[in-house]
C-alpha cells in the first residue's frame, strides 16, 4: 500500500515544502485587483526559492481560501488547476495537490494537472470550526481510480487541524486503523492549527504502531526541531517555517527555505 510513496520520493526521507497559493476566485480573501495573474505570479515566486533551496517535492494548497469549506466552490478548484498548469514548465520536482478540505476537489485538480501526490483528511469524525467533518476515504480513493489516477500517492493526515476527533481512540490506534481499513501511502501526523508543532509524543506513538508505514510530521516544523522530527519520522511537510518572518501568509523567504534544508540534510547524515 506504500509502493506510491515510494515511487515519487525514493528512499529518502523528503522534505516537501508548501505553496501557499493566494485566496482563489470565489473566497472572501480573494485579491480582485491583482487577479489570476498576481496569485501565477507569488506562486512562481515561491516555487522557485523553494526548488533553489533543493526541496524533495512541493505541495501547493489554499491555506488563503478562508473561511474553508467541505465542497469546494468549482471557481476556486478551477483557479488552483489553473495556476499549477501556468506553472507546469517551471516544475522540476514531484509536486502534490491539496484543496482544503474536500478530498473530491483534491482528487480532480491533481488528476487534471498531473500531481504526483495528493494530502487530505480521508478518514475520522471530527467537530471542527467549519462544523461537522465526517470525509469519505472510499468515495475519495475509488474517485482517484475511477479518474485513472491509480498512481498517485495518498497522504492521509489523521489528526485534522481546526478539529477535535470525536472518535476517542489514541491518536496511534486512529492512525493504525485507517491503514488496515484504507489504502494511504503514508499517514500525517499535525498539530491542532496550521504552523503548530504535532506532540513528539504522538509521531512516535504512531511511528510505534506502522514501522511499515511512512509517517512524516504534517505541521510546525522548524529548522532546530527538523533533526528530533527526523530521528522518528519519515519526512515533513513545512510552509511557515520558510515564510517571511515565519509567517504563515507572507511569501517565502530564500534565505529561510535555504538554511531549513541545510539542516534537512544534517539531519539524514547528508553532510
């Protein structure tokens, strides 16, 4: 159930790093002013200090696209498939897709653009800040199939930010059963919000439970603490850390996505 992850990311533990595209036609945020061509525009940016900085992969998401939504307006998961394929050319790296929070959307623009791998929350019942959250990780996965998508890479994030899982099993047993009840290609482990560290606790907890399985951290990790997240899992996703003041919404900084992945490769013995 791992030969996708396997397949875009080899035996190393990847570093992916976030493209936080700016709010989308059809969200409040949305920069009338500057249009498609301004979010193009930011996103090449950061793309290409983030692939300078030697990255593993990137990820390209709609962290600005708040307040978030369980359906996708079709503007907005128009607009993501459309910067991605602006910026297709450009792309030297694996690449994945996510569309907060509607797995399907997720599905469809990665299926559209190409994407190498996808991140969601597919499995879980969780009281969140948009209300009620309860995905479908088999509508979503045979979606996948049925788009000729077999290929692409799951990430299963299992401990959903914004959320309290009302389902009161450890954080290790959730994780443990949705790889015996799904098909993910690794499974993520977040903090409660975007930019917070996940407890070491639990990523070793789950790490404990799918020795098998990759974990990678999903949320807040840091230059100094890349090296403990490394020691247990098997990579991370990162954005804020490499933002501008570690800020979740400023563009990335050069310097920052150079120095993270200096110590990225401290951290697998790269010298």
């Amino acid at each position: 159930m791992t030969g996708n992850f396997k397949r875009v990311f080899g035996d190393t533990k990847p570093a992916i790093a976030m493209v936080h595209l700016g709010a989308l036609p059809g969200s409040p945020l949305h920069d009338h002013s500057a249009g498609m061509d301004g979010i193009v525009d930011a996103a090449r940016r950061d793309l290409d200090a983030l692939q300078a900085a030697g990255f593993d992969a990137v990820m390209f998401g709609n962290e600005n696209d708040r307040p978030y939504e369980f359906a996708v307006d079709t503007a907005s998961s128009s607009a993501m498939a459309y910067t991605i394929g602006r910026l297709k050319d450009a792309i030297r790296i694996p690449f994945g897709v996510n569309v907060l929070w509607d797995p399907m959307s997720t599905m469809a623009v990665a299926a559209a653009t190409g994407a190498d791998f996808v991140r969601e929350i597919f499995t879980g019942t969780y009281a969140s800040d948009m209300g009620p959250w309860t995905p479908d990780a088999g509508k979503a996965i045979r979606y996948r199939d049925r788009l000729g998508r077999s290929d692409l890479a799951v990430l299963f994030n299992i401990s959903a930010e914004f959320a309290w899982s009302l389902d009161r099993r450890s954080v290790a047993d959730r994780a443990r059963s949705a790889v015996f009840s799904s098909v993910p290609d690794a499974v993520l482990v977040s903090g409660q919000i975007t930019g917070e560290a996940a407890e070491m606790s639990d990523l070793k907890a789950v790490k404990g439970v799918l020795p098998e399985t990759p974990v990678l951290a999903n949320t807040g990790v840091k230059h100094e603490t890349v090296g403990d997240v490394f020691a247990i899992a098997d990579g991370c996703i990162v954005g804020s850390s490499l933002k501008i003041d570690g800020d979740t919404w400023n563009a990335v900084d050069p310097e920052r996505a150079s120095d993270f992945m200096a110590w990225v490769r401290a951290a697998r013995g790269e010298g």
